[in-house]
C-alpha cells in the first residue's frame, strides 16, 4: 500500500482509501458533515470502491482503527502486544458506520508503560495519557481534583480574608474547606477560574472541588441551605453553579466539574447541576 497525495492519486490504477477531509471525499459522499464530527467523532463509509475514512483532529485517527479492529480483527493488547491478520483474502462488506464517543474525556492511572500510539489506539484522551499533537492531542484538565485551595489559597487571602474560609467551632479555620455562601468567594473563584482558562485555551473542563479534608462551613448562611438541601452538597453545588453561570457567556464550551465525595456525596433534595456542570462521584469508601 502506497500513501499519496491526493494530486498524485491515480484512479485507473488504484483503489482509494480516503482518510480525512478531501475532494474526493466531498464527491464520493457529501452528506458527511465533518463539522458534527468534532474533535473525536468518526464516519466510514464504502462507496464505490473507495473506502472513506471521515474525522476530524483524533476522530480521522479513530475512524481507522476503528475499521481495522471492527472489520480485520486487529487488537492492541498492550504498547507490545497487537494481534494482526497474516494471511487470507480480506472481503469488506457494505460500510456505513458512524461513532460519536458517549463520553467527553477517558483516562487511566493503570500502572503501565504506554505510548502515545496504544494511547490513542485505546481511545484515551485524559491528561494522565500524554498525547502529542501527532496523535490529535488530549483533553486538557483545569486542576481535576481538590481544588479550593488552588484558587482561593489560604496563604494568599486568610490574612485579609478569614470570612472566605469555614467557620468551624466559631472560628474561621485556614486549612479545610471555603465559605461557599459568601458572595466574594463566587466572584474570586469566578475570576481566578476565568484567567486559568484564557490563559490556556485548550483547557475544556475545570475542576472546582472541595479539599481533600473535612471542615465544611458551619456559618449560618451555610448551614442553613445545607438544613434546607438535606445536604453538605446543597451549598457546594449552588456555589459551582453561580461561577458556572459567571463563566457561561466568554466560555460557552467548557464544562465546570465538582466532587460529590465524603460529606458532599449525598445529593441535595432541591438544587440541580447547570447544564455546564459535572458532577464526579467518589465512592472511595
């Protein structure tokens, strides 16, 4: 098999494999619409003895391996190990396939030695997987967990600012968690949130999660929704939708994250995530 150009194609001599976005993909099958692809959806199509491979950015990527596990039998068991076929006629039946990855970001911490080529292969796209650009890049992460303390840090405002950290046992306390209802808390993280993300554009979720600790806030304003949510998670998640709401307007694509984990995993009776709000259940116990 020869790569070619498509200027360099000859149609009387060769079949075409069509990977990406071509003339000769618009001609052979114009309803493709490559901009409902995204970044990860795929289209492969038989059509007059081409095959079409549609994608766009990992989707084009996807689109082949995809063929070639679903219709050849290949497997990438591990970055050494494939399975691949040797010998035989290979008989394509009549494609028209297409995938659009039910969920948005894949990623593993399993305790092995990958390359960005399996990487992709399995289909992750997390920031543990270090993707190149070569293989279509990954999703980028803004924190991704337990990440008060990363935005409001008590080192930069305690001192100025006691009223923004929980009051537990009537004092303000430097190391646990934020006041969720004090209106400043929402604006700071809005804005600290807001120059994460125009500083990397590439970030498409960001993680505004409680610190990996107790101490959930015992001010009255946070008692008493937590009273009326039957929940610590009601004050969380009316916080994370008040900055996923400041954020909506510059950044309409990106996705604001929070746990539901420890105190916070029992869901409130009132309040729902916004449509630009994930919740991330941690049922570590």
């Amino acid at each position: 098999m020869t790569i070619v150009a498509e200027a360099d194609f000859d149609a009387a001599r060769q079949t075409p494999l069509l990977v990406g976005r071509c003339a000769a993909t618009a001609k052979l099958a114009p309803d493709i619409d490559f901009a409902s692809l995204g970044k990860e959806g795929l289209h492969v199509r038989s059509v007059d003895g081409a095959l079409v491979f549609a994608g766009n950015q990992r989707g084009v990527l996807y689109a082949v391996y995809e063929f070639l596990e679903r219709e050849l039998g290949v497997r990438w068991l591990t970055p050494d190990c494939r399975v691949l076929p040797t010998a035989g006629p290979i008989d394509v039946a009549a494609l028209d396939h297409h995938y659009q990855p039910p969920l948005e970001f894949r990623d593993t911490n399993y305790p092995f030695n990958p390359t960005p080529a399996f990487y992709t292969r399995a289909r992750f796209n997390g920031g543990n997987c270090t993707v190149g650009e070569a293989f279509g890049g990954s999703e980028v992460y803004g924190g991704f967990v337990h990440t008060f303390h990363w935005f409001i840090s008590p080192d930069e405002f305690f001192d100025k600012h006691p009223e923004y950290f929980s009051l537990i046992d009537g004092q303000r306390t430097r190391h646990a968690q934020l006041c969720l209802t004090h209106p400043e808390v929402a604006t700071v993280m809005t804005e600290k949130v807001r120059a994460m993300v125009r500083g990397n554009p590439l970030i498409t979720i960001v993680s505004i999660s409680q610190n990996d600790t107790g101490g959930a806030c015992e001010c009255e304003a946070c008692s008493a929704l937590a009273a009326a949510e039957g929940s610590q998670a009601g004050p969380l998640l009316h916080f994370v939708n008040t900055v996923a709401d400041n954020l909506r307007e510059e950044f309409p694509d990106l996705l604001i994250d929070t746990l539901a984990y420890q105190y916070t995993r029992k869901p409130p009776a009132h309040v729902r995530p916004r449509e630009n709000v994930v919740i991330r259940l941690c049922s570590i116990e």
